[in-house]
C-alpha cells in the first residue's frame, strides 16, 4: 500500500479491517452450509452419479494456540480442515526413473476452529460445490480419527473411505517400538513385515499374529486399531481402480492454510479472529478469492449504503 498508492496504513487498521471482512464472510459461509445442511437432512439433496471421474475428501484435525484456557486448562483448540478435488484436477506425468508421479492443480479448503458437528456441514457444502453428487465415485481419506469416520458415515454414506497409508504404517511401527523395548534390530524387520501384509491385503493374517490384549501406554492396540478398520484397508482393490491411498492434501493443506499463517513462534489467537483469518486463508488458496470473498464483499457493501 505504501509503495502503490503512497498510504500509510497502521497494524490496528490492517486488523480491523480483516476481521471485518472475514467475519462477513464466514457468516455467508456458515449461511451456505446451513442451508445445505438443511436440505440434506430432509431428504431432499438429488444426486445423479452419472459424470465420469472419482471426487476426492479429505479431512484433518491440527492444534492451534489460542490466548484462552479450555476447561481442561489448555490453550489449545483444534482446527479442522477439509480439502476436496476431483480427478478432473490431477495432472500424471512420469520422472526420469519412469515412476509415475501426480500433481493436484486445482483444490478447495475449508477451515473450522470448533467441534465436527458445524464442521461436517461446512465440508458437506464444500463437496457440493465441487461435484458431490454428481461423480460416479467419492473417496474419503482419513488417518483413522473416530469424528472423521462419524462424519463419513452420515454425510458422504456412498463414499470409499480409505485410511490413509501412511498413518496405518506410522501406528504400526508404534507399535512395533514399543513390543520390541525400542529394539532396531528386532522390531523394524517385524513392522516391515506386517506393514507388506497390510499392503496386500492381508489383514487377516496380520490379526491372527497379534493378541488383542497386548496393550503399550503411548501407542493403539493394533489388533483392535485393525479391526475397527478391516473396511478401510483393501489397497489392492483400491490401486487396482486408481485410487489415492494417502491423505498427503490435507496434511499439506494444513501447512499452507494453518501453521504458515497461524502458528509462526510466539503466536496466540482469540478463537474468533483466527477462525475469520483461517476462512480468508482457505479462499486464497482454493483460488476462490475474486468469486468468495471480493465480488461478496462489493455486494456486502452496497447492501449496507
């Protein structure tokens, strides 16, 4: 500003103004995804499942600090986070080893500083926008959380909801840690082991080997983790129709959105303002500023004139 129009604008005004527009602009959103939300749970939403293509959801929870202590007497809040696109938006090409290798080119976020209950319906809308309903596939990816997988269950009932590989590998080394007392030599053979089993679809194998009552304290009891996810575990058939088995957008979109603006050294927020900040974050990078928030918000004002 000072440069472009030779205007001196201070840090409060900066703030003011932010939170002005965001706040606008998350109460249209919330406004949106009521109404969405509202027409879903009368029965009324028409899906025709009939474009070519898969539609990707994915969803995270990550901590951000705030300036007030909850009754547990954290500061603590977690953001959610969803990001949904399409198959129509993923660029293939191969590297110089022949690997083949994708690009994401375009994405849609969504962010919610509160509990899944408002959450699920701002994502849901988010969904909509980009084609829920309309795809002949949806894919839900996940890292296993149970508000996630309750989510999945009542607003995206026909989607595949795949556990992120990743994480089922991350919690069986955990595991594996753990049974062998930290023990490289021992447990990083056995985690390589079941985590190619796991891959192959083997889980049943993999139960047969594990006693449901071996229990760590800093770890999930695999046998149960396994079990509650027996459905979300097929990657053979999901490689073999082409699907994503990682939740490598939404750990990356928390990233982008969240920890790059939102959780620099030092940083504490009241609840309200980051969620405003975090909704003008999403826009801009979902490339949504110029629709959501601009031609919004000239709207907005000449309401209020």
């Amino acid at each position: 500003m000072r440069n472009t129009y030779r205007l001196d604008i201070n840090d409060d005004t900066i703030r003011l103004v932010t939170n002005y527009i965001g706040k606008a602009v998350f109460e249209e959103d919330c406004r949106q995804a009521e109404a969405a939300f509202e027409k879903f749970d009368s029965g009324k939403a028409v899906f025709k499942n009939g474009r070519k293509g898969i539609l990707y959801i994915e969803a995270d929870g990550a901590a951000l600090n705030t300036r007030h202590k909850n009754d547990e007497g954290s500061t603590w809040r977690e953001n959610k986070l969803g990001v949904v696109y399409s198959s129509d938006h993923i660029y293939y090409w191969k590297n110089k080893k022949g690997e083949r290798e994708h690009r994401i080119t375009k994405r849609d976020y969504v962010s919610y500083v509160g509990a899944s209950e408002q959450f699920k319906k701002h994502l849901y809308q988010c969904a909509l926008r980009n084609g829920y309903g309309d795809y002949e596939e949806t894919v839900l990816l996940s890292d296993g959380a149970a508000w996630i997988a309750n989510m999945a269950e009542e607003m995206f009932p026909d989607a595949r909801h795949i556990l992120d590989l990743f994480h089922l590998k991350e919690n069986v080394y955990d595991f594996a840690r753990n049974k062998f007392r930290f023990d490289e030599s021992r447990y990083t053979p056995w985690a390589e082991r079941i985590c190619g089993l796991l891959e192959d679809g083997k889980g049943g194998d993999v139960l047969k080997e594990l006693d449901p009552d071996e229990n760590y304290s800093n770890c999930v009891n695999l046998y149960h983790y396994i079990t509650m996810h027996r459905g979300h575990i097929n990657y053979p058939e999901y490689k073999s129709k082409g699907y994503f088995c990682g939740s490598g957008a939404v750990e990356s979109g928390n990233k982008v959105v969240l920890q790059k603006r939102l959780k620099q050294s030092g940083m504490r927020w009241e609840a309200e303002t980051a969620q405003y900040l975090l909704t003008l974050k999403s826009k801009y990078e979902s490339g949504r500023w110029e629709k959501d928030v601009v031609a919004f918000f000239s709207d907005h004002i000449r309401t209020i004139r």
